[in-house]
C-alpha cells in the first residue's frame, strides 16, 4: 500500500472509530464524521443528479436516428419538453407568490405514480398470491418423508399451514370488523403467524448484519497490521516510520479521548 | 515431322501438368453423412407473433424428430435458424464504424491498440482530417437510420441477398422455442416489427456436422398487441374493486356510520403529542426512505397531515427530515395545509419539514445526531424504510422518545416490532390514515379493502379444493377455472 493510500485508509479507520463511538453517546468525533458524511452525500447527489439525469436526458439527447439534440427542440420527440417544463415549475416553490403552480407537477407525479400502481400492487400483492395460494397438496407425501420432515416445504401439511396463515393472516388484516369472539380467534392465529415469520426474518438479517461488523473489524485489523508492515507490502521503507507515526497519532485520540470521558463522569460523580 | 513431333510432345506434356496442377487444387468433398445416421425432421413446425407482448418476438411450435426421445434417440438439441438479410448483418459493421468516428472526433482519443477491431477501421480511415471525418460521420449516420428503415423491404426480398442464423436453440425434449428480441433499433438484437421472417428448425446430433432441417415456414410478423390477456384477471379484481370503493364511498357519504376497530399504534398518536407538549420536547415524524410515488409514502403524508394538525393545535414543535426533495415538497404542502387547517397559518415555518440527504446512511447518521441533541418526546416512522429502521428505531429507544412506527417493507417490520412502543404492520399504515382521517372516501375504501379481502379469503378456498379436486378426478373444468387467476407477464 503506497503513503497516500495509507492515508486515506486511516482517514476510513478514524470515521469507523468515530461512528462506532455514537454507541458511547454523541460526542465531537461523531458529529465530525457525521456532517463529513452528509456534506460529501448531499454533494454526491448533486452532481449525480446533474450528470446522469439533466445533461444526458434533457440538455443533451440522441434521438433514435443519431442525431443529438438541444432540450428535444426540433426533434422527433419534442414530448420530452413536458417533464422539463413541470420541473422547471417546482423552482416557482421560491416565490410566496406563485409557490400554488409547483403543486401541478406535484399532483400530476403522484397521481400518475398512484394509478400505476394499483394494477401492479393487485398483480403482484393479491393475484399471483391467490394463485400460488391454490395449488394440489401433496397428498402422496402428506407428512414427509424421513426426522422433522413433516414441516419440509414439500410436505402436503407445510402446504396446508401456508394455506391456513394466509387466510388467518387475511382476517387479522379486517378492520371493519371488531376482533371478537371466534373471529379474533382467527385473527389471533394470523397475528401469531406474522410474527413467526417476523422473527425467522430478523434473525436471517441479524446474521447479515454481524458479517457487517465482522468486515468493519477486518478492515481495522489489517489497517493496523499495514502500519506495521506486517504483511510486508510497504513499498517505500523510508516512509515505514510515517505510517506508524498516523497509527499512534490515532489510537492516542481514541485512549485520550476515552481518558477524558472516564475523568469527566468521575468528576460527575464527585459532584 | 519435326515441328508436329515437336507440337505433339508439348501438348501432352501440357496436358500432364495440367492433369497433375488440376489433382494438386482439387479438394476433397465433403462427405455427406450416411443418411443413415440423419435424424428425422421435426414436423408441423408453425411460426406466429408472440402473444400479448409488445412485439419484436416470434414463437416457435413443432413436433418433436421421431429420433427425439424414440427411435434412435440421436437428437441431442433443436437449433431455430431466421432468414437474414444482408443488410441487417451489416448494420453492426457500420455501427462500430460510428463509434470509432465518434471517438475519433471527441474528446480524449487516444490510437487503438495494434491488431484489435478499432485499429481495422482505424486504419481505413488514420489519413483523414477532421473534416472529413465528420462529414464521414453524418453520412455513416444517415446510412445506418436508412438502413434501420429498409428492414422491413430488405425481409421481403427473402431468399435474395441473405443467409439463415441460429436465433434460438432448445433442448432435446423441446417443442417450442422463441425468438425474442428488442425494439431498441440501436442494438444488436433489434427485431422489426412488420417485417416477413422465415425460420426453420434444425435437429442437431451430438455431432453438430449430422442434422435434418426441417421444411422453412414464413412469412411471419411480430408486431404488439394492446391488451395482454395473460393479466385478465388483473383487470377483472382492478374493476371489481374499483366498483366496491364506489358502492362504499357513496355509502359514507349518505351518513352511513362505518366501523373502524381501534388501533393501538394510531390511539397512541394523539397521546404522544400530548406528551411532548407536556415536556417541552418537538415531535420527530421520519417519512422513511420512499419517493413521493410510493404508496407506503402516499399514505405516510396524510398520517403526516394528521399529526402537524394536532402539533399546531398544541403548539409544539414539529421536526420533519425528509430523504427525497419531491417527497419534502409535498411534505411542505402537508404541513403548511395542516397548519392553515388548525387556524394556525402564522405558526407555520418553512423550515420544519427540510432536506437531509439522498444517501441511505448519511441520512441515517444526520438523523440519529439530530434525535440525540433535540431529544425528541415522540419519534414517528411511517412510510418506506430499508436498513436503517433498526438504527432509527434504537437510536430513538436510546434518547428516551415514544416510537410509533408504520411501514408495508415485510423484512423492516421486525425491527420496528422490537425497538417501538407502537408498530403498524402493512396494511395497517394504509388504514391508519382512514382511521385518522374519518373522511367517507377513505372509510369508503378501507370497507372495500375489507369487502376485497373477504372475497380473495372466499376464492383462495374454493381454488384450493377445486385444485385439489382436479388432480383427484381429473376434471379439466376444474383446473380452466383456477387457471383464470394466473397471471401472465
């Protein structure tokens, strides 16, 4: 790893440190990594913004015969002005005056995304569920075959329990209808249902989650062992004392500030 | 005597070498497979437009070879061969062309590395001036948009000027294929609609060199259709529900008094703002990482139109971050008509509802800071959350806030379910508003949801017995009607 590499390593060592340091409480490190984050972000976005939507979709086009063309005028899709123009009225938001106008692409947008959405929701959410809902149980194979094969996703009984939490689920899911008697029984069943699968849920992304830490960690580790050269890869010896210069410079940050912290609650204490 | 000796010693002398010059440039023919070892030809090959599609695709249907699974089961796969014309093997050719001239007359061109295909063209065209490079350019431009043109002339020309290409290749088993392309005229895979395409179907040996064609069938043409009968009952469900949000709607209108059953998560609402009012302490309302376009965030305004209302009556403080600047747009909307609703318009501050970020997690760490340093009383989730609802929701548990929390993300609702008081789960959040809101078009609909809901319960039981039933008897009649409710793509 070449110095300046290095560098920015440890620059990524210090806002994990600084982050992982909100576990603590709020703190100065934090609120520096914090605002670095949101500031390059917010940039980030800008000119994301800027160079893959409204130069390349708008300023500048190419028009299926090749041909490039200045905001659509003159070519064969002039139609493309008409998103330029209800964009355009969202800046008359820094008028008092004429703030009203933005609302039109605002209703338009939602109302446009509102209907397209209601067959793909009915498609994805209701249909292709009802259907996969009415499938031949395996009745060859009710129980499964073999130890704990009986809730096998094969099994006919697996297929039926699916059956029964889809409808029960479905009922917990009435809201005109008071949750009572053998009805809130039914709910009951679908409510113990979704939280069985809630649970399978977090603790697959739980697992996830823990290799992300784990990778934070490694990151650390071999930070460390790069400022020591302890994989030998340090190109350019001269600069070996540097790199471990930057590592005590920043476990120094952490221990001193952890030291104030522990002196600050003692004094508290006292107090 | 001598001359002739002579003339007659020269003509055969000619005639060998031309013997032994005609035996050196003969090549031996191929040998043409015993036919023997030939499979059989598929049959009753068919070739129609693809259904309820956009176009650009054609399908394929045909009697398997009789050495196909049988006879001498020698058929390994079936390739689908189209009629090309020339013209539309060279369009590729001049498109790369283009490109190399774009490059060359842009900016950063740098020379082509030696022996590659940009160094071919490159040096067809390296003593070229600027000029004339874009006045190669423009040309090559119309030529390529007039030869997209004679597609369609060029494929009814067939069989002159082209050749067959493998467009599709099925396995041993198959009777069917398609040749599915694009409408993008600019890629390879461009397909045009309302051309005549001819196709035949090889069946392929293990030995690629022993195939039967089968006869050639066409002139074909793929063009879109405007209704995709594969999502009937797509739109047979849109109408019926369509119909019962009306009924309802009306019906709530005419004064008819529409139950709602109590919902923990939305009661609490009103007493979480009572308490931040009680403390001192603003209200943080989170509307999740969704754009104005997404349901869960649709549904999350009017919650959020609620709540500003409540907050103006009581004079506290409202804090609203939003991820996305159209959905703070419309958020600014929402609380200003909030505020104007209350009889408050002079409370009512720009900056309440204000843009953090577009990036997840840097807005998740501008978010945390700002629940850790304002300590909010009451921190509300509702709408489109991803990974970050578990950070929200702890960080909030940490400073001591009331958390109401409402998303339709299945995987984010445990996380809520753990770290808040109060979790609002699915369709919970679409009814909240209703319940909220007590207004007839949205009582009205949340009825027919119900209505819906009962309707899918109903047919998801008879579809599985009829299912089950077909399978049993082998009703055919059965199995049409649970088929009705597949959707196709």
């Amino acid at each position: 790893m070449d110095f300046s590499t290095f560098l920015w390593t440890t620059f990524a060592a210090f806002l994990t440190l600084a982050t992982y340091s909100f576990l603590y409480k709020d703190n100065p490190f934090y609120k520096i990594a914090e605002h670095i984050v949101t500031g390059v972000a917010a940039g980030y976005f800008a000119i994301l913004l800027w160079h893959n939507g409204l130069v390349p979709k708008l300023w500048f086009q190419r028009i299926d015969d090749g041909d490039w063309w200045w905001l659509w005028l003159n070519s064969s899709k002039p139609w493309y002005l008409i998103p330029a123009i209800l964009g355009m009225l969202m800046w008359t938001r820094f008028s008092k005056k004429y703030q009203w106008v933005s609302r039109w692409p605002m209703a338009l947008y939602i109302g446009i995304s509102a209907g397209i959405a209601v067959p793909l929701e009915m498609s994805n959410r209701v249909n292709k569920q009802l259907y996969d809902t009415m499938a031949d149980l395996n009745w060859a194979n009710f129980f499964g075959q073999g130890t704990y094969a009986m809730f096998d996703t094969t099994s006919g009984l697996s297929q039926l329990l699916i059956v029964i939490g889809v409808v029960a689920a479905l009922i917990y899911f009435f809201f005109s209808k008071a949750h009572t008697g053998l009805f809130g029984g039914v709910a009951k069943v679908g409510i113990w249902t979704l939280m069985i699968g809630f649970g399978a849920s977090f603790g697959f992304t739980v697992m996830a989650r823990i290799s992300l830490f784990i990778n934070r960690m490694q990151f650390l580790g071999g930070w460390g062992q790069e400022a020591f050269n302890a994989s030998g890869t340090t190109p350019n010896p001269n600069y070996s004392a540097w790199y471990q210069v930057f590592f005590w410079l920043l476990a120094l940050l952490v221990i001193g500030y952890a030291a104030y912290e522990i002196v600050k609650h003692l004094r508290s204490r006292k107090t | 005597m001598k001359l002739k000796l002579f003339v007659v010693s020269l003509v055969v002398l000619l005639s060998f070498s031309i013997a032994f010059a005609q035996e050196d440039t003969l090549t031996v023919p191929p040998i043409p497979p015993d036919s023997a070892l030939l499979p059989a030809a598929v049959t009753g090959l068919v070739a129609k437009d693809t259904d309820n599609d956009h176009g650009h695709a054609i399908t394929l249907k045909w009697q398997p070879s009789a050495d196909d699974g049988a006879g001498r089961q020698s058929v390994a796969m079936y390739e689908v061969f189209r009629w090309v014309p020339d013209l539309m093997t060279r369009i590729p050719a001049l498109r790369d062309t283009l490109e190399y001239l774009k490059l060359r007359t842009g900016d950063g061109w740098s020379p082509p590395e030696p022996g590659s295909r940009t160094d071919s063209i490159h040096n067809v065209f390296a003593s070229l001036d600027d000029a004339q490079l874009e006045e190669r350019k423009e040309s090559l431009e119309q030529t390529i948009s007039q030869a997209i043109r004679d597609l369609p002339a060029a494929h009814a020309a067939y069989p002159e000027d082209g050749d067959w290409q493998q467009v599709a290749v099925a396995p041993a088993g198959s009777a069917t294929a398609a040749d599915v392309g694009t409408k993008e005229k600019d890629t390879p895979d461009y397909l045009p609609d309302y051309s005549d395409f001819y196709y035949r179907v090889d069946a392929v040996t293990a030995d690629p060199a022993i195939r039967t064609a089968s006869e050639i069938v066409g002139p074909v043409q793929s063009y879109g259709q405007w209704f995709n009968k594969g999502r009937l009952a797509v739109s047979v469900f849109v109408l019926i529900f369509g119909l019962l949000t009306i009924f309802f709607v009306q019906h709530a209108r005419r004064g008819a008094d529409l139950y709602v059953r109590p919902m923990a998560g939305i009661e609490a609402v009103d007493d979480a703002i009572g308490r931040a009012t009680e403390m001192g302490r603003p209200i943080l309302y989170v509307l999740g990482l969704g754009t104005a376009d997404m349901i869960a965030t649709i549904a999350s305004f009017t919650i959020l139109g609620r709540v500003a209302r409540r907050v103006a009556e009581y004079q506290t403080k409202l804090i609203v971050p939003a991820y996305e600047p159209v959905v703070m747009a419309v958020a600014q909307e929402v609380v200003k008509t909030a505020y104007y609703d209350a009889g408050r318009p002079d409370d009512y501050d720009e900056d309440i509802v204000f843009f953090v970020t577009s990036l997840q997690f840097a807005y998740v760490a501008a978010v945390n800071g700002l629940m850790l340093r304002e300590l909010p009383a009451t921190n509300v989730y509702m709408g489109k959350f991803f990974a970050e609802s578990l950070l929200l929701a702890e960080t909030g548990a940490v400073a001591g806030s009331i958390q109401i929390a409402g998303t339709d993300e299945i995987a984010q609702i445990p996380f809520f379910i753990v770290a808040c008081d109060y979790t609002l789960i699915g369709e919970e959040l679409y009814a909240a508003s209703a319940y909220l809101g007590r207004e007839p078009i949205l009582l009205g609909s949340l009825k027919a949801q119900d209505w819906a809901k009962a309707g899918v319960i109903a047919l998801a039981v008879a579809g599985l017995a009829l299912s089950n039933l077909a399978v049993a008897y082998d009703w055919s009649w059965a199995s049409s009607i649970v088929d009705f409710f597949r959707v196709v793509d």
